[in-house]
C-alpha cells in the first residue's frame, strides 16, 4: 500500500472510543490568561493557567536558586505556590513581585534528593515508587500490592531511618506494571504474540522525516509496528529507552512522505489541536486518552518520580524507570504509550506503567515529552503537509469545540484497527466494552459545531483488552 498521504487511521494519534468520565470536564471553558497586579507595590499572586504556571515556576527556580525547594499549581485558586527555604528576603520579594504564593518550608531540593538516593540504595524493590510531593514538602513512598512480609519490612524500616519530616510512605492498589497488552492501533508481530501499544504523538526526527513518540517498552519489545493487526509494518523503532532514565521511543513511519497531524482524538469526532510541549506542574489537571478506558482527567501529584517494575525477562530481577511524571489518573492495559496532555493543547507525556483500574481508581507515571524530544532530537509537530487526521467522520479538519458539553451517540472507530470512521462516543458506553467482539453502531454529531448528524461503526472488535496479547 502507498503511505504517501496515511488516512486518519494511520495518522491520528492514537486514540479510540471515549469514557464519559473526564470528557464533561474536558470541555468545560478554560481559565481566564494570567493577569499582573497594577498596583506596583505589593504585588498580588497572579492567576494563571497551569502552561503559565509552569513557566513562571521554571523561571523562578533560576532566581532563587538553592532556595528554591520545589513549586506547585493550586488549581482552586489558579496560582503558583514556590517552596523557599533559607531564602534572601530580597529574591523573596522578588518571586511575590512576580506573582507567585511564596512558603517557607523545612525541606531543601538537595535533601529530598539523598532521600531518593538513599531509598534508591537501600529499597530497589519491584512494585515500588517514590517521587517529591511539593505540598507536604516530602518524598511519597508507594508500595504495590505486591510488597508483603520481608520486602514490606525492608521498606518500612528504610522509610522510617529517613526520618518523619522526610519521607511518607502509602500503600497502593492493584500492582504497578507496564501497560501494553490489549490496546490501540500500532500492533506487532512477535515470537510470542501480538504486541499492542498506543501512539503518543507525532513528530518530525531530526532527520526531518516523520515520526512519532511512544513507550519505551513497546519500542524494545518490538521493532517493526503496523496500523492493524494483520497489515503490514508502516513504521520502524529508531530509538528505545526502558529501563533507566526514561520510557520512550521514537518511530519512524518507513515511508519518508508520510503526513501526519498534531492533533489527539479525544472521541466525539472532535480533535485537540497540539501545538507545544510543556513541562509538567503538580498540582494541574491533564487528561489522558487511550482506547482501553478513552479519555479520563486527574492531578499531577509529583515529578521526577522512580518506578521499580518488576522484570519482564528475570523473575527475580527489577526494571527501574527514574524521571516519570506521576499522577492520580486511571490507566488500563492497552493505554500504554498514548497521550497525556493539557487543555489548551499542550503535550505532558506519555502512559508508562501504574496500578488499580479505572474502575476502583489507581495511580500512573508517564514519560515526560520534553525529555524524550530532547534526548531523540525529535521536534513537535507536521512532518509534511498535514493530513486532516482525527477528526472523525462529520468534519475531517475540525477541532474540540472548548464550549462544548460531552457528545451523544455510539462507538469512536474500530479499536482494532484504529478507524476514526465515525459517530461520536456514547457517554454512557464503560470500559469493559472494548474488551467485547461484538459491533456496536448508532448515530451521533458528526460536525464538530454540533449541527452535522453522521452514523458511525463503534466496533470494539479485536483484542481490546485481550490478555492472549503479550504483557509489558
């Protein structure tokens, strides 16, 4: 087949059928910009988006410099709250100038740091996790269902030499683990199986030819990936990092003249317009989209977190992923490797491993899309001339209406295929739907201005959630 101009299917980022949890809050109307206190004297915080929060804490952390102990969104007041211990009084005022809730704490960044190294040193243990929680001013220490007995203890103990204003330690649901089986639309065939992930996002390499980003764990479980199951590979892993320091990949779609959008399907037949990358700040709302469990929302909750997952290949052996975003947000299996991105259009990061379910709850960490960009070399955005992808069946070049309220109607496209052919989402549709065979089809707004009518297939036919598929 020619992949000289992909169809939606192929260059889509990699996203199905919508869950009605999160999509109501998607499309509420976003925040008021950031506005400066014209007072001049004593300078009021400002409120601020989470992108603009971000970029103010950054250029904050520069300022202050060892005072700086970390930052955080407080999304109920939409202000930047700065840790500062042993700070000049003069930076202070500075920080506050600059619009920013200033608290001195106990903690300094370099001590939370030989927290982590001493917890790395002595408590590498599988179904562990730790990352700095800049609201306690802490390391949060979580522990898989899997932790009992003599490793629970080991655990315990080193938590508790760190002493009670250093380090908290939970217990959390469910067993951390990569989340590639069941899945998406990039599919692989393996010695053992079919291996399943989810596009992140598309790029341009720095050869210039496109490309996109997905986890790192697919991209060593596998080299060459397809847009179905049975098609032929469309796209070759130029880079792969997993364990250590990342989770990612970069892909290549083998065909050079391959267009490809920058945009992540959020179901409904609508589309959300990617046009940057940003760093992530605890405290913000993202929303993750994936064809298991569609799209759902949380918080950031801590940055720079390590993940010790139990080895794929040695039953008694650790993979340990430092530099992860972790968050509160759901996450099932075949949601590995798909988009984590705010809602004004910006690019977090993307699935790599978690605990619980989308049903009880659970927590996951994801790849920060800055780091991966800068370590691949790849650039965000078109590679050639832009392919109108995503956008669903009513209206090919449309977009997410901010405005608008979660859409009626069936199924999202064809999970096993990645087919964006379609009706918008059926709100009341669960995630155990996508592990079924049967079709689904009905009728639903297919023009992102609400007034197109389409009918659409919402066959979850294939291996949504297939535990026949390999796990990573």
């Amino acid at each position: 087949m020619s992949h000289k101009r992909i169809p939606k299917r192929k260059a889509a980022i990699a996203v199905g059928g919508v869950a009605a949890l999160g999509a109501a809050a998607f499309l509420l109307p976003m925040a008021n910009a950031s506005q400066d206190n014209a007072s001049g004297a004593t300078a009021a915080p400002k409120t601020l988006k989470a992108t603009g929060a971000s970029n103010l804490a950054a250029q904050l952390q520069t300022l202050l410099g060892q005072a700086f102990a970390g930052s955080y969104y407080d999304s109920a007041k939409q202000q930047l709250v700065v840790n500062v211990v042993n700070g000049d009084n003069n930076v202070i005022a500075q920080a506050e100038q600059a619009g920013a809730v200033v608290r001195q704490v106990q903690n300094s960044t370099s001590a939370l740091e030989a927290v982590a190294k001493t917890l790395k040193t002595k408590a590498t243990i599988p179904g562990t996790a730790w990352a700095v929680d800049p609201k306690t001013n802490k390391v949060v220490v979580s522990a898989d269902s899997t932790v009992t007995g003599a490793k629970w203890d080991t655990l315990q103990s080193t938590v508790q030499g760190l002493g009670s204003n250093m380090a908290t330690l939970k217990k959390s649901s469910g067993t951390f683990k990569t989340l590639v089986s069941g899945g998406d639309a990039i599919f692989s065939q393996v010695q053992n199986g079919t291996v399943r992930c989810s596009l992140g996002f598309n790029v341009t390499a720095s050869d210039g030819s496109p490309a996109f980003l997905t986890a790192g764990h697919c991209g060593v479980a596998a080299k060459d990936w397809s847009d179905s199951e049975t098609g032929q590979p469309i796209a070759t892993v130029d880079q792969a990092q997993f364990p250590g320091n990342g989770d990612f990949s970069l892909v290549k779609y083998n065909d050079a003249t391959t267009q490809t959008t920058s945009d992540v399907n959020i179901g409904n037949g609508q589309t959300v317009a990617i046009n940057q990358a940003v760093d992530a700040t605890v405290g913000e709302t993202v929303f993750r989209m994936g064809s298991t469990t569609g799209l759902h929302d949380g918080q950031v909750t801590g940055l720079d977190a390590t993940v010790n997952f139990q080895s794929e290949t040695d039953p008694n052996g650790v993979d340990t992923v430092t530099g992860l975003i972790q968050t509160n947000v759901c996450a099932e299996a075949g949601d590995s490797g798909g988009s984590l991105f705010t809602q004004d259009g910006g690019a977090v990061g993307m699935t790599s491993g978690g605990s619980g379910d989308c049903t009880s709850g659970g927590e996951t960490f994801f790849q920060p899309v800055t780091a991966a960009l800068q370590a691949t070399g790849a650039t965000l955005g078109d590679a050639g001339a832009g392919a109108g992808a995503g956008a669903g069946a009513g209206d090919a070049s449309a977009t997410a209406d901010p405005s608008a309220t979660a859409g009626d109607g069936t199924g999202a496209g064809d999970q096993a295929g990645g087919d964006q052919i379609g009706g918008t989402a059926d709100p009341s549709a669960t995630a155990g739907d996508q592990s079924g065979t049967g079709d689904g089809t009905g009728t639903g707004t297919g023009d992102q201005s609400g007034t197109g009518v389409g009918t659409g297939t919402g066959d979850q036919s294939g291996t949504g959630a297939d535990n026949t598929s390999s796990s990573h």
